[in-house]
C-alpha cells in the first residue's frame, strides 16, 4: 500500500509566485484599535455588499488584490494564505504595482473544488528596507558601515532559521562575513546587496516583523462547466419531425433528436440545452408566430407547461416516456456531451398546479387568474406564479421538480425569466440543491437591469445571460469585455448566446453571412462559455415583422430543417462553429473570462484584444496568447493600423514575434504596430495564436 503525502499529491493549485509555507510567527494583535500596523483593504475577489462569496471555475485563474501600506519609506510585503477544501494550505507572494494606490495582487489558478479559505497577510519586509537603504547610501558613500552591519544582522537572523535550506543558510552566513570583514572595500559589499540570488532568498522567505492577519475569507470553486462551455440548443421535437400525407407533421422524438447528437458533438459543443420538454397546455394555446388562433396539430408553446398529461415532472408524450429521455442523456453523454434542461416556473391554465394549487397564482377582481406579460407582449398561455400566498409550499413543489430531473441525468438548468421570481427564493432554492449536488448548474434567463441580473449572480446562479446580443460596435464591445473580465468576473460568468428563438437583432436580420461569423467568433473567443441556438448555422435572418425574433418562430411550430443538404451546398456556417470550438479547446486562453486586454486600431470598426495564460498557470506549461482583431461591420472591406502593447505577453515595444491565423492557417510576422486588410464577406475576423519560444 502506497500512502499518499502532502508532498506527493498532486498540487490542488496552480500558482505564479507560491512561496514555501511558514507560519505567521510575527503577528502582535493590537487589541486597542481597529486599525491594524499595516493596513490592509479593498481585498478581492470579494462581492460587493459582503453578504456572499466570490466564485470561481476549476482551473480559473484567480487575481487576488488587496491595498496595503504603512507608515514612512520602510517597505512591506504581502502574502495571500489559501486553505484548500482538502485541507492543503499554500502560500503566495503579492507583488506590487507601483502605481501609486498601493495595490498589490498575485494570481493562482484553485484545481480543487468546494469552499477555499483565504487570508491576506502583511508585514514589515526587512531586508528590502535595508537592501533598497543600502544600495543607495553604500554607492553614495554615506554610511556606508553602518548600513553593511545593519544587513549582516540580517543575515546572522536568517541563518538561524532552520527552515531555511541549508546550502542558503551557508551562503548567507558567508556573505554576513564578507559585509563586516574591511578587507572587502564597498564595491564589493554593494554586490552583495545587488545579488537577485540573495534577494530571491527573501523573496521566497521574508524577514517579516510587525505582521498584520488579515480576516479569513471564503471563495466557492465549482466544476469547470460553471465557467468553462460551448452550449447548443434545439427543441427535441423538430428533431427528425416529418410533414405526413395530410398535411401536418409528426413530432420528432428523443429517439430521433438522439441522431443529431452526433452532429452537435462533431461541431465541438458540450453542452445541449432543450426547451421545455413537458406536456404543453391546450388552453389559451398560441398558433404560429405567437397567434391567437392554433389550428389542429400546432404544437404550442413548450413555455406554456402543463395539461391533463401532466405538469414539470411529466414529458410530453409527443416525445416519448421518461425512459427514452434518460437514454438520451446517456446517448448524449456518449457524444461527450451534457443535457441541460428548461426550468420555467410557470403553468399553462390547464396545468395540474392550477386546480390543485390556485393559490400559487393570482386571481383578479374578476375571478379570472393573471396570465404573463411584458409589455407589450403578452402569454395568455401561461400563468405565472404568485410567491407570496404560500411561499413554503411552492417552494416544495419547485425543490421537488429539480430533484426529480436530476434524479434522471440532468445536472444543468437553464432557468427562464430568474427576474420575475423572488431573490430570496433563488438563493434558497440553489443553495439547497447546491448542499446536496455541488455540480448542478444554474444558467439565469436574465435579460434585466443590471442590479438585477448581478443580484442574481450573486445570489447562486453559476451562469448569466448577458446584453451581449445588443453590443456590437466597437466601442460597445470594448466597453462590455472589460466589464465582464473586471467589474462583476468575481460572481457573475457570462454566457454569450448569439441568439435565441426570442431573439433576433437587427444586427443578424440585416449583417448577412458575415454577421453571423463575426458574432459568433467575438462570442467564442471573448468569453470561455458561449451559445448557439439551433439554425444560427443556416443564417436564418427574416424577422416576424415588428419583432426582435425570427418569423415562423420555432417556439409556436416545428422546424423542418435539411442540415446536411445546406452543408453540401456550402451553405452553413458549421464548418466555422467546428473551427471555433477546436480554437477553444486547443488554446487554454480562450476558457479564461478575466484575462482579456483591449487593444486599439485606428479603425471605428476594427476590435482588437488579446487573451493571455502564463505558463505558470497553463494546464499545459506553456503560455497561450490570442489576439483577436475583427472587423464589426459586416458591410465593408477595412483596412487599418493596429496597435498593441505587447508587454501584455511579454514582448518588449518594438520587438518583432511570429503569429498564425488560426482560422486560414496564414503566418505573419507583427510587430507592436501592424497594418490589417479585413474584408466582412470573406475572412472578417483574425484569431491569432502569438508563437512562443519553448
């Protein structure tokens, strides 16, 4: 039997600028005061409010920030302590940033899932004191012995450090020697002092006094799908649906959706997000393009669930049983993929819940029960539900329903319209399920104001939906990149859908081909989860006329899609989704959200960012750097200068590196300042991969 040591397991982190562990031995409480010797605040990642806990993704790395300072020229230091879920306790060195605000900040990349600890620690850095005193007075001849006695002490200190290896403490002992031995003039003594080896002695095990503890933190890691995905969606029952003799069409079926299984995999996404799958109401039932008057064999809206069939526990027997639907979990897990499902809290008004449960909605003067608005839509198909009469024994109910879909395979929801229902009840409901399945995965519908859709975030869900449908200027996207990585990256992960069966911009209906390409690149390189909805890869683009979605709307019928006819005719934009997600997965950047740098162009069309993973932090060991440079008018040649700062990966100003296109295969050699030709109808966008020396 082999026991597995702290030493041998593997890291439950990765780090650029871990340090030996050592305890905290300085630390004086100062009981009369608040304000400790060295102050430390503005710590991240932290949430705003306090009330709950940052996140992260397995393998997301993770700035960790703080301000700290003292009083006078001496100089201090900063440690991060991290307390993994295992029990693993590491230490990491801050490094500061000189800006003037006393901000100080390190990266780590937690492997471990579950509830990390973390704790800031700041203290007097004694030898930086004296080596930055030193370097400065010993050149300029002034005090010169004093200063060379002064860090022998320090050295004689460090030697009686029995952590210290031993061939460092030897080194240090002699240099001690060589600092109070006259024989050695002061050019040699300011080599000492100069020395990056010794400096990296203390870099790595700082003579500290005057230690200042921190408050410990907590930050939730949750699996990598949290944060990391390519979703898809389709609605099951158009999947391998049939026009018959009479005119009408024959539902598709999970057994026959499980045959595009293969196809959806083949493009790269590892996600399928289904509609509603249950019995769909027959009251109030919408017809095509949202119509009041259905005919015989529409199907509905799968939004407005429930009938004598069932409710949000029941499928819609069009589709099959409860057993065909786990063998479509499992035939799609086969594929490498994950089932999501809809979570709509809501009933059509012949759903079960409405004769047993009329409390659960609300009745109006009239005695009639309040259907679904948002002006100036309206869903006379769909009642939605009251909180407020009996919160508990809804509540139940809709723990109840989650419970039994996971009970089935299912392990992420899609949430629709988390806006409309009680933070409180999110927050219960997802930490609930959360306790007993730290895998399950919330995606909030949240196409709200932004307190709300934040508030959301931080009240549990693991995903959001995001503005990024209506951000499509330069300037726009600019703008929404930076936020996403920097104002909300601690709570809130995006998931960029390029569109949805509710949404179709004008920026899709009137971009044509290159439209669609140039959203769905910035969406699959800006964030490390992205969506596709079904029929994206076929441009469809006509617009129900005075909406914002697609005419024929697949909510309200079934889609008769040929897909490999429109391939072999060159007319689908799959071959480029599949060239997008094997970018994702080969380039460890691009599944990061907080490392995006804008760059500029001299173009009002011309976007351009980089994405950045050091090798420290790479799950490969070597660095990864993108750019992406797209040209956001989908109705023009551009050509332009762009520029870059290029210490962003390291590269001086000026310094010329190769790139390829990973999209066309081309190379080039670029510089700081390049000039770029995109023409919208042919390539508009260049993903490239900035080659590195190994």
């Amino acid at each position: 039997m082999v026991t597995t040591t702290r030493a041998t397991r593997p890291l439950s982190w990765r780090s650029i600028s871990p340090v030996p562990v050592r305890e905290a031995t300085d630390f004086q409480p100062n009981r009369t005061t608040a304000t400790p010797r060295i102050p430390v605040t503005l710590i991240s990642p932290a949430v705003p409010g306090g009330s709950f806990r940052p996140s992260a993704y397995a393998g997301e790395i993770v700035p960790f920030r703080a301000v700290a300072f003292r009083e006078g020229h001496d100089l201090i230091g900063v440690h991060v302590r991290l307390f993994a879920p295992s029990g693993d306790e590491s230490l990491h060195r801050l490094r500061a940033l000189h800006d003037g605000f006393d901000r100080w900040e390190t990266a780590v990349t937690p492997l471990e899932e579950g509830v990390w600890g973390f704790r800031f620690e700041a203290f007097a850095d004694d030898f930086a004191t004296w080596e930055h005193a030193a370097d400065l007075k010993i050149a300029a001849g002034v005090d010169a012995a004093l200063m060379r006695e002064i860090g022998a002490r320090l050295f004689d200190r460090a030697v009686k450090e029995k952590s210290r290896p031993i061939t460092e403490r030897r080194r240090l002992e002699s240099a001690a020697v060589s600092l109070r031995d006259s024989a050695v003039d002061d050019d040699a003594a300011l080599e000492i002092v100069r020395d990056p080896s010794i400096a990296a002695f203390f870099t790595a095990r700082p003579l500290t006094s005057l230690m200042t503890l921190g408050e410990r933190h907590e930050l939730l890691v949750e699996r990598e799908r949290a944060g990391v995905g390519a979703w898809y969606e389709f609605f099951p029952r158009s999947e391998g649906a049939r026009r018959v003799k009479d005119g009408t069409i024959k539902s598709g079926t999970f057994r026959t959706a499980m045959k595009r299984l293969p196809a959806v995999a083949a493009m790269g996404f590892d996600v399928l997000y289904l509609p509603p799958i249950h019995p769909i109401g027959r009251l109030n039932r919408k017809g095509p393009n949202n119509t009041l008057d259905p005919k015989p064999g529409d199907p509905g809206s799968p939004w407005a669930i429930g009938s004598d069939e069932g409710g949000h526990d029941a499928i819609h027997p069009d589709l099959g049983t409860l057993a065909d639907f786990r063998a479509f979990v499992r035939a799609a897990r086969a594929e490498g993929i994950e089932v999501a499902l809809d979570l709509a809290l809501q009933a059509a008004p012949d759903h079960p819940w409405v004769a047993a449960h009329p409390e659960w909605f609300t009745t109006l003067p009239d005695g009639t029960i309040a259907y679904a608005e948002n002006p100036p839509k309206k869903y006379q198909d769909i009642y939605p539900i009251n909180f407020d009469n009996d919160p508990e024994g809804f509540s139940a109910e809709a723990l109840r329903v989650v419970r039994h879909w996971i009970a089935q395979g299912v392990a992420i929801f899609r949430v629709d319209n988390p806006h409309t229902k009680p933070l409180q009840f999110w927050e219960w409901l997802i930490s609930t399920v959360n306790a007993e399945r730290p895998d399950v995965v919330f995606l909030a519908e949240a196409f709200s104001r932004p307190a709300v859709m934040q508030s959301l975030a931080r009240a549990g869900f693991q995903q959001s939906y995001t503005y990024f449908t209506w951000r499509n200027t330069k300037a726009e996207l600019e703008e929404f990149l930076t936020g996403l990585a920097t104002e909300t990256a601690d709570f809130l992960r995006p998931n960029l859908f390029v569109n949805t069966p509710d949404i179709l911009t004008e920026y899709l209906q009137y971009g044509g081909r290159p439209g669609y390409k140039i959203r769905a690149a910035i969406a699959a390189t800006g964030a490390p989860t992205y969506g596709v909805y079904a029929g994206y890869e076929l441009y469809e683009n006509v617009a129900r006329p005075g909406a914002e979605e697609n005419i024929d709307n697949e909510k309200f019928e079934y889609k008769l899609r040929d897909w490999a006819a429109a391939e072999a005719r060159g007319d689908s934009l799959a071959p480029y989704l599949t060239r997008l997600n094997q970018i994702r997965r080969e380039h460890p950047a691009l599944r990061q959200l907080r490392n995006i740098s804008v760059h500029w162009s001299d173009d009002d069309a011309i976007l351009v960012f980089s994405k950045r993973i050091d090798a420290a932090l790479s799950p490969s060991g070597h660095a990864d750097t993108i750019i992406v440079v797209a040209n956001v008018d989908p109705h023009s040649v551009r050509q332009t200068m762009v520029h870059l700062d290029t210490r962003v990966w390291g590269v001086p100003s000026g310094t010329p590196f190769e790139v390829e296109d990973l999209i066309t295969g081309e190379h080039w050699t670029w510089s700081d300042h390049n000039f770029v030709r995109l023409d919208a109808f042919t390539e508009p966008v260049h993903i490239l991969h900035v080659k590195e020396s190994r």
